[in-house]
C-alpha cells in the first residue's frame, strides 16, 4: 500500500525535483504524470502545502497534490507564461529595497507590492542599506509606505540596525524576503541567522551559479516558523490581467474609492478625478499613481496585443 504523507511544506523546487518538509524529514519528490504535463500545472513553489505518495518499497516519492493556496507572489511572465508563482502561503511578505546600490525604482516596488496584494499576502517594506542614504531620504521614502498602511522597516545589515524591529514581525509560518537583485535579502536573512548563508553560499558554489547571487526561492527553518530567500529579479510583470482589479492592489488609491466623478473611473484621464486631485494636494504619493498608470498601460497594452 501507498503510504500518504499529508500537509508536507514544500521548501525549494529545482529541475524536476520538489523538496518537502514532513515533520522533521525533507524527502526529494518527484512529479507525478498529471501535475507534469501542463506546463502552468507545474507550478509548485516554496511554501506550497502538498499531499505526496510514498511509493510501495520505499523506491521514491511522488508529489500527489497541490493544496490550495491561502496567499501567493506571482509575477506575469511574457510569450505564454502566464502568471507564475515565486512563493505561497506567506504570514507575511518583506518587499525589501535599497536606496542606494541599487538606487531605489519606487515603480518596481510598487509592482510587487500590487502583485503581492493581488495574491493577498499580508506585506511590509524593508529599506535596507540605510548606511548609505540620508536619514531624510529614509523618513521621505517610510512615510509613502505607511501612508499606505504598511509596516516599514529600516535596517542596515552590515551594522545590524532595524534587525530587531524586523525579527519582532516574525511568527510561526513562513516569512519571505522579496526584490530587486543586490538590495540585501540574503545578507538580512544572514544577519538573523548566520546559518542560513552558509548554506546558500556552498549550494552557489556547488552548482557554479556566480558568487552569492540566489537562484531559487528556498525556505529555511527558523525559530518556530519558516524564512525564504527568493531570488532577485529585474522586471516584474504584475500578475492580474483585469484593469479594473488593479486599483485595490494599491490602498493608498483605494482609501478614495467612490470619490471620484466617474464611477468607475480608471484615475487616468477623466475629469473631477479624486485620485489626482489627492497628488495635487500633496496627500498622495505621485510616485504612487506614477506606478499605478505605468501598470495599467501595461496591462492595457497586453490587451491589445492579445485580440488581435
Ligand atoms: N552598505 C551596505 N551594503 C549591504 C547591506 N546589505 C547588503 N549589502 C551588500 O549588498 C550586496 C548584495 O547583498 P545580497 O544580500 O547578496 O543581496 P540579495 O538581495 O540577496 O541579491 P540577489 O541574491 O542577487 O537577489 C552585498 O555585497 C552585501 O554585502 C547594507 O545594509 N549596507
Ligand atoms: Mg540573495
Ligand atoms: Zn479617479
């Protein structure tokens, strides 16, 4: 008889491969049949809750079933992509960015703090690398995100500064660090606990990927809960292909839904516009709406391209 292992957590996907924690085991799993030949049906990630088969005579394990999942990241990849998943299941996600090196792109924040609400994940800001920017800047950059009701954490990995604020939001469950390339993710997962680069550093070594850069999201175990490390992306395509869901992946917008003349009204170009005239009146963010219009050209444009 198959022996079923329920609600195992999957920690990291490579290749073909699917690592599960049950319990206090990780078993390698491979896809069964089904869950394989649909290309977007293979997406499992970190932080995936699974059913898995252990096969008769302990030869393997096979991957049964993917559970529904209560929160997710996704990002929309071009050319028959789709929207394809980074991470799932998440207490809560850090959006982590720098101000300096790299210099902060408030737009590609904004699209994965959209996207992260369009997969419900409960967020925060992190902006790391404080040593290198102007106390101003930081207080500037903070009060944009809080206006829009998001924790935000400042920290410094190098001297450790903010660490404690941002180990009093972790909890049981996972917590995932998500951004740009070179903003710091993996050095605050190492400034909380230096076991964990370690191991990423000899998984890079070993499979010759460049030096520290992460190539998979990858869930470590960490005081009662769980942390990922995802790798980190240049372009970030916002998953939702619906216009009108868009304007309530930003609260700070959708804090002025039904104020505006029209309704609905896309906050672009029509009169009487209550979204515009809150950035004129200094009471929302420009870069905001900046970020919000730039999306939905996008989404928008992909329409277009889509019916003909
Ligand atoms: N000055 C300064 N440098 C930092 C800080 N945090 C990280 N760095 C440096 O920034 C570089 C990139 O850090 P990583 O932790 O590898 O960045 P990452 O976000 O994990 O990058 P990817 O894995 O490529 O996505 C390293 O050289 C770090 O030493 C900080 O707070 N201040
Ligand atoms: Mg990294
Ligand atoms: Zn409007």
């Amino acid at each position: 008889m198959q022996d079923r292992l329920e609600n195992g957590l999957v920690i990291r996907v490579t290749g073909g491969d699917v690592w599960v924690r049950v319990g206090s085991h990780v078993l390698v799993c491979s896809l069964r049949g089904r869950l394989r030949v649909k290309k977007d049906a293979l997406q499992v990630v970190a932080g995936d809750r699974v059913v898995a088969l252990r096969d008769p005579g302990g030869s393997g394990v096979t991957l049964e079933t993917v559970l529904p999942r209560a929160s997710h990241l996704s990002r929309w990849v071009e050319r028959g992509g789709g929207a394809r998943a980074i991470v799932a299941n998440v207490e809560r996600l850090f959006v982590v960015t720098s101000l300096v090196d790299p210099p902060l792109r408030p737009v590609f924040v904004d699209r994965m703090l959209a996207a992260a609400e369009w997969g419900h994940a409960p967020l925060a800001v992190v902006l790391n690398k404080t040593d290198l920017a102007s106390p101003a800047e930081v207080d500037e950059i903070s009060a944009v995100y809080r206006a829009c009701g998001y924790v935000v954490v400042p920290t410094c990995a190098q001297s450790g500064a903010g660490i404690e604020a941002l180990e009093a939001l972790l909890g049981e469950g996972v917590y995932a660090f998500v951004g740009e390339s070179g903003v710091g993710k993996s050095s605050l997962l190492n400034r909380l606990d230096p076991e964990v680069v370690r191991v990423t550093r000899e998984v890079a070594e070993r499979t010759g990927r460049g030096r520290h850069t992460t190539s998979s999201s990858e869930l470590f175990p960490f005081r009662r809960g769980f942390l990922a490390d995802t790798p980190g992306m240049q372009t970030f395509g916002f998953p939702g292909r619906d216009p009108t869901e868009l304007a309530a992946c930003f609260p700070d917008i959708a804090a002025h839904e039904g104020d505006c003349r029209f309704n609905p009204c896309t906050h672009s170009h029509e009169p009487g516009c209550a979204i515009k005239a809150a950035v004129e009146g200094g009471t929302l963010a420009a870069s905001r709406h900046g970020s919000y219009l730039a999306i939905l050209e996008e989404i928008r444009t992909h329409a277009k391209e889509q019916s003909w």
